[in-house]
C-alpha cells in the first residue's frame, strides 16, 4: 500500500523544550490509526503538524508523496475533528455540517443535499433543520464529524472525540467510527489516552511518550509483544519482574530476578538488566506444557469482575496480579503455584 502520509525525520520544539523527538512515521491509504500516549505526550502536536495547525521544527511533512509542510491547514486534504468540536451555535446543523462546503464554494442546493447526506450517515438523518442547543452530546460529536468528512478529505484526524461521552455512548460511537472510515476509504488518525479505545478500533497504534514513538504495530501485536516497557505498561496491565541475565547462549537467557532464575527464550548479553513481562491473563494455575514456574504465591486480595477474578498475589515480596476464570474459586489467604507459559514471556530492556 501507498503511503498517505508521511513523517520524514518531523521533530517540534516550544521555545526550545523538544516535544516531539526527530521521527519517520507512514500511514497507509485506507488505514486507521490510532496515536496512543499520557497526556502532553505530543499526540495533539502530531495530528497538528499532519493537518496544518503547528508546523515542525525540523523535518518534512508529505500527503500523498507531496510536500505540504508550508501549507496552511485549508490547502491539505485533510479535516480536523478537534478536541471540543466546538460546533457554530447559532447555525442550523446542515449549516453546520455545510460550512466547509460553502467555504470551497459549492452552491446552496448542492451544500444542502450534500449534508442532509453526511447527517444520514452519521445516523441523524432529517435533522438538518435542528439548532444545536436541541442535542445531546453524543450527537454534537456526530455532526462535528459529519461536518469533518463532507468535505471528503482523503485524512481525517481526531483528537480525542469521544472523551466527553459517557462509556455506553463511546463504545457505540466506537464502532460507528469504524464502520464510517471503511466505508469512506478514507484515512483516519484518531488522537487517545484510553488504550481500550486504541485497540478496540485501531487498525494499527502508535504508541507515543514523551515525544517519541515507543512502539507501533496491530493491536494484538502491541499487547502480546510489546516491544518497550512503556508499551507493556501503558496498553494494558503488566507484570514486570526486573532481573539480570546471568548466561545467555543459543537463544536462551538465563535470568536472575527476586523469584528466582529462569531460562527463557531471549537475546541479551551476560550481565543486561531486563525485565520479564507477563500479563495478568498470562500467569496460570495450572502447569503448561512449556513453561516456569513462578511460585508459590499467596492471594492478597481478590475482586470479582464478572467475567474473571482479578487477584492480587504475592510471591516473596513482588506482587503479581492474576486473571483467573471464575470458576477457579479462588479465596484471600490461599497459596497456589503460578507458572507461566515460555511463549507468553517478553524480555525487555530497561
Ligand atoms: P498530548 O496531546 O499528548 O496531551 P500535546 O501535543 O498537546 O500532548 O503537548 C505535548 C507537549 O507540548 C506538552 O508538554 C505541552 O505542554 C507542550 N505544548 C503543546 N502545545 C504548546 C504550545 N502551543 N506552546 C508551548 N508548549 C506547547
Ligand atoms: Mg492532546
């Protein structure tokens, strides 16, 4: 697939405090992908710098292999659906959705037909006529991206559009967001801090801290082998044992951590601090066919949470957190022997 967009060595200072680290990103025509990071992360500068509103400090920004760095935001094939999406008060929605129309100059009839056309698609068919005090918020952000894509832009980017939502709405509008971008073919950049949200509609995260990108790839790639400990950590729950690698040889590691020492599949030289990483989901009660044993742990404290239990174990000193199926009946103050299957342990750096 052809690039749509592409960041080439793109970095960004505020008066010479680097927010965002020299960095290439791609994104594929068609693609959806979602910027995962914390807060001041630099997620906003990048979708800005790709849309027109903050412009790199070094580097090339290029949209369908042309150079639109010096372009200001109207001369891009892009469309922002920002933070707020503040939406004009006084105007009627199909006003609303048409402005971007009416300021390329397409004709009234034209403009009205057209966003009677994106209203039904973002499920608000024959309300053109309606004043925006006379909806919900979950509504607000339909005609915001309704507004956004009559336009047609080949990137439309999001900066968090659904933080405002309650959970319910969000997940609904999660969905219509997918089937929107496939529907349009057009490509989407959707800006979150909710990595539930990231995997849940990402064709591809990008995982961003501190200006930099810590990794990128599908989410289930993310999630099973993330590739830093940022990653580990932020997408998601993870148990890390740190440890230090006192034999390495042939593709295994031996390495020393406070539960002991493990032989793992792995890369490392003699003498690397790593860290072990395994999901809650991960640690098991019962043996695998290939696998460590952690040990002996005790259950702290459990909570039920529908679906599994969500226990709190320790075993000499570290805390571990387990995902057990419910229907293992597990109590606080038990002692089970966790293991851990050698295919689900990722080795990290520091
Ligand atoms: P995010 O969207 O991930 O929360 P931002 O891209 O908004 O992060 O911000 C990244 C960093 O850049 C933050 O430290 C923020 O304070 C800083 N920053 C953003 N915009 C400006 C600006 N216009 N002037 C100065 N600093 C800014
Ligand atoms: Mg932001």
């Amino acid at each position: 697939m052809k690039d749509r967009v592409e960041f080439r060595r793109v970095s960004k200072d505020y008066d010479g405090i680097a927010v965002v680290a020299p960095l290439d990103l791609s994104i594929a025509a068609g693609e959806f992908v979602v910027l995962l990071g914390p807060s001041g992360s630099g997620k906003t500068t990048l979708l800005n710098m790709i849309g027109g509103f903050a412009s790199p400090s070094a580097g090339r920004v290029l949209i369908d292999g042309l150079d639109v760095t010096d372009l200001p935001p109207a001369r891009r094939p892009t469309a922002t659906v920002f933070q707020d999406y503040a939406l004009f008060p006084h105007m009627s929605l199909a006003a609303n959705v048409g402005f971007g129309l009416r300021m390329q100059g397409m004709g009234k009839a034209e403009r009205q037909a057209k966003a009677e056309a994106m209203l039904e698609l973002v499920g608000l068919k024959g309300f053109g006529k309606r004043g925006v005090h006379q909806l919900s918020g979950g509504q607000r952000q339909r005609v915001a991206l309704a507004r956004a894509m009559a336009v047609e832009p080949k990137v439309l980017l999001l900066d968090e559009p659904l933080g405002a939502l309650d959970l319910a709405l969000r997940r609904q509008m999660q969905e219509e967001l997918v089937r929107l971008q496939k529907r349009s073919g057009a490509t989407f950049v959707h800006v979150t801090h909710d990595q539930e949200e990231a995997m849940s509609i990402a064709d591809r995260i990008v995982v961003v801290n501190k200006g930099r990108i810590e990794d990128m790839g599908p989410p289930s790639r993310v999630y099973l082998k993330p590739a830093s400990l940022f990653a580990a950590t932020f997408m998601g729950e993870s148990n890390v044992l740190a440890g230090r690698v006192t034999e390495s040889s042939g593709g295994e590691i031996k390495v020393e951590t406070a539960l002991g020492g493990f032989v793992v599949p792995g890369q490392a030289c003699p003498d690397a601090s790593v860290h072990l990483v395994l999901r809650p989901e991960q640690l098991q009660l019962s043996r695998p066919e290939q696998g460590i044993i952690l040990g002996q742990a005790r259950v702290e404290e459990l909570s039920f949470q529908g679906t599994h239990c969500r226990c709190h174990c320790r075993i000499a000193g570290q805390d571990l957190i387990l995902r057990a199926p419910v229907s293992t009946g597990l109590t606080a103050g038990q002692v089970v022997t966790l293991h851990a299957a050698l295919g689900d342990v990722v080795v990290l750096g520091d």
